[in-house]
C-alpha cells in the first residue's frame, strides 16, 4: 500500500520542502499534538491531524478551510514520513493533484537543521 501511494507522488526532500514553502506551497502537519509536543514542530506548517484531513482540504467539503483549492501545492508531513505518503495520496484521490509529502517527516527536517519549535 505505501510503495503504491509513493508510486504517485513527487516526494520532497526537506531543503526542497523549505523551498516550496517559500515560494508559498502549504505545508500540513498531520501529527498529533501529542507527538508535536514531544517532537516539536515546523513555523509556518498547518496543522491538520489526520483524522479530519480529507474533509478539511476536499475543495468540495462544506467543512474545507477556506485556502483549500485543487491547485493547492499541498506538502504533508508526519513524524518519519509514512503516514504522509498515504495522506497525500488520499488528497491526490480527492483531485488535490500538487499533494506530495515530506520525505523522512519532521524527523528527516530536524536532523536538516531547518527551523523548528
């Protein structure tokens, strides 16, 4: 199931997914707050934890948030970056077709020496 939902997606490194963010892709965090308190979190990233993400982000759903749109460069993240990967593509199945994930999760982004909190 997880090497068929990567076969569809653009993984980005975390320099690529710094990147993007720059350039004003979304970066959604779908960990749960448990684990960004333990962990930590990224600026700037959203948090969406996965139980509600696709209802939050389907440009269809009465419930979307209002940035939500089916050309939203979506990047998600997780902890390791397996969850991502079946998150993003859930999104690409809902017509997000930019959704990719973050490779290595907020752990891979840590050990990058990017910001965190």
């Amino acid at each position: 199931m997880l090497a068929r939902a990567r076969a569809g997606l653009v993984r980005l490194s975390p320099q690529e997914t710094h990147g993007a963010m720059a350039r004003g892709a979304v970066l959604i965090d779908i960990r749960p707050a448990a684990q960004r308190g333990d962990h930590g979190e990224i600026p700037g990233a959203i948090i969406i934890e996965r139980n509600v993400l696709e209802w939050r982000l389907d440009p269809s759903s009465d419930a979307r948030l209002p940035f939500t749109h089916y050309d939203l460069e979506a990047i998600v993240t997780c902890q390791e970056g397996y969850t991502s990967s079946l998150a993003a593509a859930a999104l690409q199945e809902l017509g997000l077709r930019r959704a990719t994930d973050l490779e290595g999760g907020f752990k891979a982004w840590q050990e990058a020496g990017l910001p965190t909190t």
